[in-house]
C-alpha cells in the first residue's frame, strides 16, 4: 500500500511513486486474476511475472525522432546482466514446455525472449 511507503523511499527522495500501486482492493483482485507469478524451478535465479497487455488504442509517433542511439549502458535498467545472454525462443522447444508443462499452462504465447544466465540454463 502506498501510506506504508516511508516518505524517504518516495519520489522524489527515491524511487517509489504513488502510480506504482492499485487504486483499490477490488483493482488489485482485479489485476491479480490476469497475470501469474512463476519461481522458475530449473535456474539459478529469481521468481517473475507474466502478465498479457491489450492494446487499446495506438499512439501517434513522434514528429521528431532523435539523431543518435543511447549507448546500452546509459539505460537503466536493473535487471540486466551482462554476462547472461538473451535469444527469441519458440514456445514448442523442450524447456519451455517442460516450464508450461510444470505450472499447467495450456499454451504458451510465442515468439518468446528467454534470459540463460552464465551457466546456460534458461
């Protein structure tokens, strides 16, 4: 909840802003029934999310297009591990059903981005 928040962590002292936070108890039944939590069983890492967005409406894009590209390290970003490596994977292949198969998930959206991390496992 966002009273709990203490005042030091908040923006702009931190990095917690109020939007981070539903509305509601019945927001967060809400948004809770539409994504999971998966505690990937077979890497040496942290639990995620997954959750489907649905685009409502397109955005125009911008009249002006910056000239250069950001280098990768000047992007925040927290999770990003350098020595992991990211590929587009398909949902058929054997690890991603074996993850499907263990939390009971039907099908899998595709194409997905998989993270294996320094010893190579997804």
């Amino acid at each position: 909840r966002w009273e709990d928040v203490p005042h030091g962590l908040r923006k702009p002292q931190g990095s917690i802003t109020e939007t981070m936070f539903v509305a509601s108890q019945e927001a967060a039944e809400r948004a809770a029934a539409c994504c999971i939590r998966l505690f990937p069983h077979r890497i040496d890492g942290s639990g995620f999310f997954v959750a489907v967005f649905e685009k409502s409406h397109h955005r125009e894009p911008p009249l002006v297009l910056p000239k250069e590209k950001l280098p990768m390290a000047s992007i925040p970003w927290r999770a990003r591990n350098t020595s992991n490596r990211y590929e587009v994977v398909l949902a058929e292949t054997d690890e991603i059903r074996a993850i499907a198969d263990f939390y009971g998930l039907a099908k899998v959206p595709a194409p997905l981005l998989a993270e294996y991390n320094v010893k190579g496992r997804l």
